[in-house]
C-alpha cells in the first residue's frame, strides 16, 4: 500500500472516469450539439406552434422528417466509414472528405426526387405537404444540403474536431430560430409550410459558410479534390455501415410520415412535438454510441470498459429523465398548446418508456461495428425496424396516436429483449485469459474476484520470516499440494486471471507442476534475508497469487493484495511454515466472500444518519505540489529494515511521562518523521496516508479474511507530534468515511474493471524531492510465536513490505512480536540514498523520545 495508490483524490469514481477521456472529449461536443439543437429545436417548434397555422407546422414538420430521413439515407454510411478510416490517412484527407459529401449529396438529390414522385403519384397527404412547387424545389435542395452537412458533421469527429461540428450546429440552431422570427414579423409574408421549410435551409448554408470559413482560417483544409477512385476498396463497408445506420435512423425518422399519412398533418404536428421530447434524450446513447465506436474501433480491448462507462451515462442520467416525461407528459405538450395536449399528451407518456430499448439497441450496434459483425447487425436492424414502421401503420390505420405509438413501444422492447445480453454479454463477461491455455494449464473452474479482491489487485505486499528449522522448499510445496488436494478452489492454491479478474482453479496435475514455479529452492546455505525480499520486489507481477522463496532458514512470502491483509496473511503464513514444519498438509478454512459486507457496513454507519453525510464525504486531498526543476529517473524499488527488543519499553516510558493513551504505533511514526528531518530528507509535514483496518465497522460475528482497508491520507496538525498524530487518526476512525471510499473504489471497479496492472511510473521526478510519508501500522504478530524458531524473539525477523511505491514515497511498516518492534521502510534507491534511511530507522530504533522531544 502506497500513499499514491491510497489517496481518495486519486481513486474513486472520478479517477476511473478520468481514465476515459477519450470517450468524454470525443462524446463531449456530440452531447452538446444533442442540447444545443434539442434546446434551439424545441424553441423553434414552440414559437412555430403559437406563430403559425398547426397546418403549416404539420407540413413543415413533415418536410424536415423527409430531410431527416432521405439525408440520413443519402450519406449511404459516408459518415461513419470516414470516423473509421480518417485517422489512418496522413495526406489528402480533406480529398476524401470533399467526396464523400458529394456522393452524399447526388445520392440524397436522387432520393428526394424519388420521395416527391412517391408523394405525388400514391400518398395524397404527402403530397399535399409538400407545398406547391417552391415547397418541392425547397424539399429537395434542403435533402441535399442536411445529407451533406451530416457527413461533414462526422467528418469533423473523425478528426477529432468535435467543436467545430458543434459549432456549425449551433450557428444552424441559432439562424433558423433568428430567421423565423424575422419572416414572422416582416409584412405581408404568410407562415406557411414552405415558408418555414426556408428557414431551416438558410441556415444549413449560412452556418456551413461559417464552418468552412473557421476552417481556412485554421489551414486545417490541405486539398478539395474529389475523386472517385478514392472509394474503391471502401465500398462494402460503407455500404454496410450505411445499412446499420438505415436501420437506426429510418423508423425514427419515417414515423412522422407514418402519423401524416394514416391520421393526418394536425396529428403529425402533436406527435411530432411529443417525439421532439423524445429525441432530446434518444440523442444522448446514439451520440454516446457513435463515440464508443470510433474510439475503440483502433482497440478493441476497451470495449468492455467503454462500454461500461457509456451505459452508466445513458442509464443513470436518461432513465430517470424519462420518467419525469412519463409524469409530466401532459403539462409538457400542454406549453406547446391545449391541442398538443389534448392530442399526444398520453402519446409522450408511452414514448417515454421507449428510452431504456433506444439504449440498447445504440449499444448493440456501437458493439457490432468494433467487433466486426456490420452484416448481421445490420440486417437485424433492418428487419427491426420494418417491423416498428409496420407495426404504425397497421395501428394509425385501425386506431388513433396511442394505439400507434404503443404498437411501436411493444416492438421496441421486444427488440431490447433480443440484443440486450450482447451487450451485457460484454460488460459481464470474464475476459479470456489464453495464458493457462498456452502453458498447458487445465483450468476446472473458476471464481470471480469480489469488486473488494479486485480493487487491490495491482498491489502485492511481501512477508519475511527467519531463521526457522526443518522448513525447506519441498515440505512447503507438499504443505500447498496438501491443501490443494482438501480445497482446490482455495486462492492460495489457485490461479491468478488478472485480465479476467477471477481465481481459475487447477486440476491435480496441473497444480503439482505450478506448484514447482511458486516455491522456489535457495538452498540450505546462507541466504540474506533482505536479499529474498528485494529479490521478491523485483519480480514482475505474474498469475502467482502467492510466490515463495525458501532457503538458509528464511521463508519469504510474496502475495497479492487481491488474497488478503495481515491477518489473512499471517495466517498462511502461518499455516503454511507449520505444516511444513509437521511434514502435513495445509489446512486453512475456506474462503469468507461477504460480498455485502461492505455496503452493510456503510449502511449501518451512514444509512439512517443524514447528520453524519457530509463528514462522511468530505475528504482530505493531497496538497498540490508546485513543478520544480527535473532529472531523468527509473525505479530503483527497495528495502531498508531494523528491529529492537527494547525500543517499545522506552516508548511506552515516554508515554506515560508525556502522552497518555497515544499508541506505539503514532510515536514510531512521529520518530521516523522527526529523524528523517534530523537526517535532512525535509518530509512533506501537510499530511500523510495512514493505512487503516475497516473491520471495525462490521457486525459481531463477519469475519473477512482477504482485504478490508484504506489509507486515507490525513492531516495531523504536526507529523512529529505522537499526540496530533493519534488524535487525528482517531478522529478520522470515528467518522466512518474510510467506509465511503472503499465504496467509491469499488464502484470505479465495478465501472470499469480492474487494471490488474499498476500505472506505469514517470521517466522524470523532481531534483530536490520532498519525501511523502505512508504509514502501515501491522499490530500484533505473536500469533506467529509458535512457529519453529531457530532464534530467540530478539533475533527474528518478521518483515512485512509492500512491492509498490511513488517516486517520492517512502513507506513505513511496523509491527510488534513478542515485545521486539520491526520496522521497514520501502522506497526507490533512485531517488532517496538508502544508507540515510537506514539510519533513520536506527535511530528510530535506538531513541525515539529524543528524536520527538528535538521537535517540540
């Protein structure tokens, strides 16, 4: 444990989700352009719907479907083949582009004439929607003209220029709201269909000026070339990226057309007003969607956390926003106006329930194009949404509004029926590990880490002990082959899966032969015990929950923090030196889950206590540390370790005289600090991680026997001062809180995963580096007492020392056993001189009252 890995600023919720920046900046500008245009489109319809005939709206809203609708047609996947393929390109991507958009742009001209043909020859409401012959004209550039912006739109996301695409939309929102106003006012013009229709074509022109013009003026455009010989080889996936995007868009967009065409344009006007409502949300996972899509197109193995990241977005913000529609449905349409109410008021409640499968069905089809499988999602969604489309028509034609737009909800969530264990498929299911596979392991089972084993999973920690008579390599290895024969699903007997985050458990044979890897022979010759442990540290992390050097007497233990803390691992310990010791197997009780423990716990402390929230959210943050100069610099990981059979007695000498109450554990803290200054290190004194047992806060009777701690990093008001010390520590036990950070770790955990890994360190540090101090107090090792020692009690070693470290920390571990004090200090040899933090402990260990009595 490490003061940067147990600082609450640094973990948490808002850590992980620092982690997907890519997905928020990439996200950012399309779920702002969704605000934008919803917010601008919302003011728009409503003074269309209190300026204008509800005629006019109906025809207007109609001509904007079909713009909607033929336009997303028309892009036939351009958009989206050009998020995929933009960043590959070095030179010429703008030729692309500029090709794209005209292909878009020929092939929506192309189906806005087949759409008037369609109107004019076999669907009388249509046709008498259009509005005459400027209306025709208006219809068919302005299909033109929204396909063309819409590749250009994702053109700008393809290269990673968000803003600009958002700023187009705003200038589009903000003119077309601009210009009906003016029309509206100037005399003797009419707010008819086609009236409106012009307002939102002007502005498709205007703010793309805009756009272009803030291009130039970036000398972002290299070339606008168009060339067809640029699609070749890009035409099967951009066909089939247009059939995942037909099928996403179509019965959205075609539903407007359905209501005018089997009800009439006065209906259309409300039920496209309550559908305006519905989009704003629908916007959100389809933007959040596409995003995932183009950031893990390049890699795939962030799927799953994307993926997660992006539900909990659409879910915790979308569903409780559209069950305020579901309440609030009537007096919604009601600011459109008392017919709008009157019409869709009950229409809007039943879309409403619409938004959970309109989730879904964004994240299958995001999930489909990074894995590869456009063909089959694409032919899903086509027959999916004929079926809504049919499932309107059948309904507008035998009933009114309500009865069409529940047909469509049925559908919807038989749809969400059917893709929705894909994509829980991917937030849920363990990652293959190929490994075992590769090494010939035969995996039986396996069993999910807790989200508490897989929050420590980067950490490891190592236990030391010695000298020790009749233990060596192969009784150990029997004592494990033992205990793997009574409980092969033990984890200290099982597999490590750090990518999947789950204990794989191994057949007998397999074991004998991993077996042989975790133990490892020194020999019966002498051994330096330090040696063992740096030699430990230094191992790269691997699938060994449990890594053990034995050799001259001295059995050291390297274990993953996802296994257990110091009691759990005391107790292996333990069991494992006593067994060999016997010539027995192991036996150690099988494993306590308690997945619920933790938020019981919180429950109990915080529940039913509003008074205690707020302390129990409030956090100490680390200071920030001002950039001084820099050095190159590499990890250098190790160990400096003391002991004193006297030392405890002094302290509790100097207690009684001066601080009663105070524990050990705060004066020896308290006299490192001290004699780390004496020694000129300068600590950082603003505070400190103190790591903590969060047992406490549990019912009588729950036992935990792998991790349950934190390090909060507090602020004494002196870190010299064993009194301050433990006043603070106290204090900061008594509020619970460590509770509210376990729980907000494991709900980044449960958001995105484990690494498994640790962050990789910094290549430069500061020049004059200020030493930030962890605490690990042990407690009481006498359990260990018993054990068959070849020393007496002030001879022994008992080194407990974390493998991970801050460039700057330095990690102080103590632990008493049988009245000798151990201590250990972990830090990296490159950046602090090891024989200075050796003296330190020495003096730590030869007179801790003077070192404190020095700072009073």
């Amino acid at each position: 444990m490490t003061a940067t890995d147990a600082v609450p600023a640094k973990s948490g919720i808002l850590a992980a989700l620092r982690g997907h920046v890519d997905l928020f900046l990439n996200a950012g500008s399309l779920m702002a352009t969704t605000l934008v245009t919803s917010v601008f489109g919302f003011a728009y319809w409503w003074v269309a719907a209190h300026l204008a005939p509800q005629a006019a709206v109906g025809q207007a809203s109609a001509a904007v479907s079909a713009m909607t609708l033929i336009g997303t047609i028309g892009m036939f996947g351009m958009g989206t083949m050009l998020i995929s393929e933009l960043p590959a390109i070095a030179r010429g991507k703008w030729d692309l582009i500029s090709t794209c958009i005209l292909t878009a742009g020929t092939a929506a001209t192309v189906g806005g004439l087949a759409y008037v043909l369609l109107a004019e020859l076999w669907a009388p409401s249509l046709r008498d929607a259009l509005g005459g012959g400027f209306g025709t004209v208006l219809l068919v550039a302005g299909i033109a003209l929204n396909a063309m912006t819409l590749v250009l739109d994702e053109a700008m996301v393809g290269l990673l220029q968000g803003p600009l695409q958002l700023m187009r939309n705003a200038w589009f929102s903000l003119l077309k709201l601009v210009l009906l106003g003016l029309v509206a006012v100037l005399p003797g013009i009419a707010l008819t269909g086609p009236v409106l229709l012009l307002t939102w074509v002007a502005g498709i022109v205007a703010s793309t000026a805009i756009l272009f013009r803030a291009l130039r003026r970036r000398g972002m455009i290299d070339s606008l070339r168009p060339h067809p010989g640029l699609m070749r080889g890009r035409g099967r996936a951009t066909f089939d990226h247009n059939l995942l995007n037909l099928a996403t868009y179509l019965p959205r967009a075609a539903l407007p057309l359905i209501v005018t065409a089997t009800l009439s344009a006065e209906a259309n006007a409300a039920f496209y007003t309550a559908f305006m409502v519905l989009s704003f949300m629908a916007m959100v996972p389809g933007n959040v969607a596409l995003t995932l899509f183009a950031v893990t197109a390049g890699d795939k193995s962030a799927l799953r956390s994307k993926v997660r990241v992006g539900l909990l977005i659409c879910l915790a913000g979308g569903f409780p926003a559209s069950l305020v529609v579901l309440f609030l449905s009537d007096w919604i349409m009601g600011l459109f106006g008392a017919a709008y109410a009157t019409t869709a008021g009950q229409a809007l409640a039943i879309l409403s329930l619409t938004y959970v499968p309109f989730v879904f069905h964004h994240f299958f089809l995001a999930i489909s194009r990074v894995q590869g499988k456009l063909r089959g999602a694409g032919i899903f969604s086509v027959f999916a949404g004929v079926a809504e489309l049919l499932a309107a028509w059948w309904a507008g034609t035998n009933g009114d509004l309500d009865d069409l737009v529940t047909a469509v909800a049925v559908v919807m969530g038989i749809e969400m029926v059917l893709v929705a264990p894909i994509v829980l498929k991917v937030v849920f299911a363990p990652v293959a590990d190929m490994s075992a596979v590769a090494e010939g392991v035969n995996v039986m089972s396996t069993t999910s880490l807790t989200l508490r084993e897989r929050a420590w999973l980067p950490l490891e920690y190592i236990r030391t002990v010695g000298p020790l008579t009749g233990v060596d390599a192969d009784r150990v290895r029997n004592a494990l082959i033992g205990l793997h024969a009574a409980d092969p699903t033990h984890r200290a007997v099982s597999r490590l899966d750090r990518s999947g985050a789950r204990w794989q458990h191994m057949d007998a044979a397999s074991f004998a032969a991993y077996v042989r890897d975790a133990v490892t022979d020194l020999g019966h010759g002498p051994v330096d015990f330090d040696a063992m442990t740096r030699h430990l540290q230094a191992e790269p992390r691997a699938h060994h929950p449990v890594r053990i050097l034995v050799g001259g007497g001295y059995f050291a233990l390297k274990v993953s923090h996802a296994y257990g803390d110091a009691g759990p691992v005391n107790t292996l310990v333990h069991e494992l030196i006593q067994a060999a010791y016997e010539g027995r197997a192991a036996r150690i009780a099988p494993s306590l889950r308690h997945r619920t423990a933790l938020p019981k716990a919180w429950w109990k402390q915080f529940g039913l206590k509003p008074g205690r929230w707020k302390e129990g959210l409030s956090f100490a943050r680390p200071p920030h540390t001002a950039q001084g100069p820099v050095r190159p610099w590499q990890p250098g990981l190790t160990v400096t370790t003391a002991r004193s059979g006297a030392v405890l007695g002094q302290m509790r000498t100097w207690r009684d005289q001066h601080a009663p109450g105070v524990t050990t554990s705060a004066i020896t803290f308290a006299a490192f600090t001290s004699a780390l200054i004496e020694l000129g290190l300068e600590p950082d004194l603003r505070g400190g991680t103190f790591l903590a047992d969060a047992r406490r806060y549990l019912d009588s009777g729950v036992s935990i026997d792998s991790n349950f701690c934190m390090g909060p990093f507090l602020t004494p008001p002196s870190l010299t001062d064993p009194l301050d010390i433990h006043r603070t520590l106290k204090a900061e036990l008594a509020t619970g809180r460590i509770l509210t950070m376990m729980l907000l770790r494991e709900g980044k955990i449960l958001l995105t995963g484990a690494p498994g890994m640790p962050d990789p360190f910094p290549s430069e540090i500061a020049i004059e580096a200020q030493p930030r101090l962890t605490f690990s107090n042990q407690g009481r090792h006498d359990m260990l007492g018993d054990l068959p020692w070849a020393v007496a009690p002030a001879g022994r070693v008992n080194q407990s020392v974390p493998t991970l470290n801050g460039p700057e920390g330095i990690t102080l571990t103590t632990s008493e056993m049988n009245g000798v004090l151990h201590l250990e200090a972990t830090f990296h040899a490159t950046t602090y001189d090891p024989a200075v933090v050796q003296r330190a402990l020495d003096l730590v260990c030869s007179d801790p009252a003077g070192l404190i009595m020095a700072r009073r």
